[in-house]
C-alpha cells in the first residue's frame, strides 16, 4: 500500500494525448517499422513484366501529373506565388510534371511515397521524390512517425520530425491501409493474385511456342521394347521434326506399334484465355482504369469510351491529385507563412467538357441568382472588390 501511494504522489501531471497512446508506444517505442512488402518484387513482377499493370500505372501518373493546378489564399486564385514556381522546377535535374509522375507512380506501385523539401532560411527551394523500397519509419514514443532512414547501401540518412523547424523534411504520402499503421496498401498487391495468373498465363504461351514440339504426353509401344538405338533415333526425331514454334500443330507419324496418349489438359479444357482476360480486368479495376482504356475487349464503342474516359477522372485521377495536392498545401504553407490551398483545375480536363458546359449553361439561364452566386456555383467564388490587390485569375 506504501508503494502505491509513493508512485500516486511521484506521478506526473496528466496531459492531453491519444488514447492509444500508451499502446502504441508499448509496442513500437524506439524501434524501427520495415515495410512488410517487397517492393522490388511488385516492381518487376507487376510494372516490369505485366503490360497491363505497367500501362495501368503509367496512365494513372501520367494523367494525374499533367492536371494544371490552381493556388488559392481565403478562396481567390493567385496567378503567381513561389509555391507554383517550385511545383513548375521542383529541382535542378527534373521538371513538375516528371517530378509528380515519379510520385504518383510510387503510390500506384508501393502505396507509399516520400518527398524530401530542401529549404533556404525554413522557405522551401526544391523537392525530390525519394524510393520507398530504401524508406523506412521510426516512429516516437507517441506512436506517430519521429523520423524517416533512407538507406542505400551501407549509407544512411536520418531524417528527424523534431517540431523545431518550419516545416518536416519529409512528406509521406500513403494509400489507405487497414491493417497498418505506417504504410499504405499497394494497388498491386490487391491484385497480386490476378498478376500472378495473368504473368502465367503469359508463360505458358511463351513455353507452348518454344516447345510446341514436345506436347505433354507419353509414346506407348505395344508389347515391345526399344532397343538403345531405336530409342535415340525416335528422340533425334522428334526434336527434329516436331520441336520449335515452326512445326506447332504437325502430327505425330507413328509406326512399329507406337501410340500417343496426351497427359495434360488441351487449351481448351484450361480455358486458360478467358482466365488471362479475367485476370486483366481484375488488375484494372485494382488500379481504378476502365478495361476499355487499356484496350482490353470488351464494348469498344467511342461513346462508351468517352464515358470511360471521363469516369476515369472522375473517380480515379481526381481524388487522387486533390488529397495529394491538399497534403502538399499542408505541408509547404508553413514555410511560406500563408495559408494556401492547392487544387486541381477542372476546367482545364478536356474528359469532363461537356460536363462543364451543361453546368454553365443551367446556371446561366437560373434568373433568381445573382452574379456572386452564380460564380460560387461554378466554383470561382465571388467577383473581388474593387481595387483589391488579390485579384482572381479566372474571369466568369
């Protein structure tokens, strides 16, 4: 009883932190986190040897990169700030566009990306898009990430998430795990059972073309034996004659007694196609691209490509480009001492045009609303007063 009291009197005062705090920090106090994925391996099984995973990230990145952005302070467009130079020359060796594409292809890849800010008196000059197969977190005692480890060889560097400067070195951007606190979920590998069957069946056509001549079976020789040089005359036969891409399909001449019995399932009785097909649509709908756009078959009419088209954007790149873009706001708006927002420009996607234009022209014709209220409609936000020094970039 002494010494619960002694420790009650000894206990510090109480202070507002998670609930989970004191868990978390039991389990993951000042230890490192790996990543419980391989990275490398979702690389060159998915992206370097899948042609539909590689075309599906590549059109995610590629699109997602190539919206123009618009910055905004208290709701008004800023036609020139600092923030959009550095997106348009992120560093001395890429571009913004080639820079997004790296980080948007690492999230389509691992789930993760890392972007490291390099900063001149706390104000942000230049960002690079870091690999996350060489990232690892360590988080604090709270729980939440204290520092960041990029290793590469026997070399690491520590990136520390202390709260004394302007803004944190590192941004990690994640795609919505449930079982993880730290990373995020790959698309790839939500998909990985349907890589694995598409990636076979695409062996197994490689391997049918090489060794056509030799079809899974065996030669039967009725009530004789074959002699040493009978037996060496047969195999020279056959993988003369009937091995290679080029005798695919010739039929076996038998003589002497010699009978064929087939041991495996013909392509057909695998339906091994429409399993591959299967398979496809299942590492698109993983990635969030229409099959259509991926040339997959399917109704391959033009309306309903464009309206592929314009669902890919609607429910894929865009979500995408506006928590990424509203993370990077978050992030860099400190060094900058303004609070700024970061959004994707949706007058400029070609896809949702006509979208556009339909709203324009119902709000148009809406008599009972004023000019202030017809721009918030549309998203411009009210007309600025007169004479204001923030003046808005887009003119209703």
């Amino acid at each position: 009883m002494l010494t619960k009291l002694t420790r009650w009197f000894q206990a510090p005062p109480e202070a507002k932190a998670s609930r989970a705090h004191s868990a978390v920090a039991f389990y993951f106090d000042g230890r490192a986190v790996w990543t419980p994925r391989d990275y490398t391996a979702l690389a060159r099984e998915g992206f370097q040897k899948n042609a539909i995973v590689h075309r599906a990230v590549r059109l995610v990145a590629e699109a997602a990169a190539s919206l123009p952005l618009t910055l905004k302070q208290e709701g008004r467009d800023l036609a020139a700030h600092p923030l959009l130079t550095l997106f348009a020359r992120p560093n001395a060796r890429e571009g913004g566009q080639r820079f997004l594409e790296s980080v948007y292809g690492h999230l389509m890849v691992s789930g993760n990306a890392y972007v490291e800010a390099v900063g001149v008196d706390g104000v942000p000059a230049e960002l690079y898009a870091l690999r996350p197969d060489r990232m690892r977190v360590v988080p604090g005692s709270d729980g939440w990430p204290a520092a960041y480890e990029y290793t590469v060889g026997t070399e690491t560097v520590r990136f520390s998430m202390g709260q004394g400067e302007a803004i944190p070195p590192i941004l990690h951007l994640t795609l919505f795990h449930p079982a993880d606190d730290h990373y995020g979920l790959s698309p790839m590998e939500a998909a990985a059972t349907a890589l694995d069957i598409h990636n076979a069946a695409g062996a197994w056509n490689k391997a049918l073309l090489d060794n056509a001549a030799r079809p899974s079976g065996a030669l039967v020789v009725g009530g004789a034996t074959l002699t040493d040089a009978q037996f060496e005359r047969l195999k020279n036969e056959l993988e003369a004659n009937y091995q290679g891409a080029s005798n695919a399909g010739r039929p076996l001449l038998l003589e002497g007694g010699l009978d064929w019995k087939p041991l495996s399932l013909s392509p057909k009785d695998m339906d091994f196609v429409e399993a591959k097909a299967a398979a496809a649509r299942e590492i698109a709908l993983a990635f969030g691209v229409p099959p259509l756009l991926l040339g997959l078959p399917g109704d391959n009419t033009h309306a309903n490509y464009a309206e592929a088209n314009r669902a890919f954007y609607r429910q894929t790149v865009i979500p995408l480009v506006k928590r990424t873009m509203e993370a990077f706001a978050q992030w860099l708006s400190p060094g900058f001492g303004e609070v700024l927002q970061l959004e994707p420009d949706l007058d400029a996607i070609e896809a949702l045009a006509d979208e556009r234009e339909s709203l324009w022209r119902r709000v148009s014709s809406a008599s009972f609303l004023s000019d202030d209220e017809k721009r918030e409609a549309v998203g411009y936000g009210r007309k600025p007063a007169a004479g204001s020094l923030k003046t808005n970039r887009k003119q209703a």
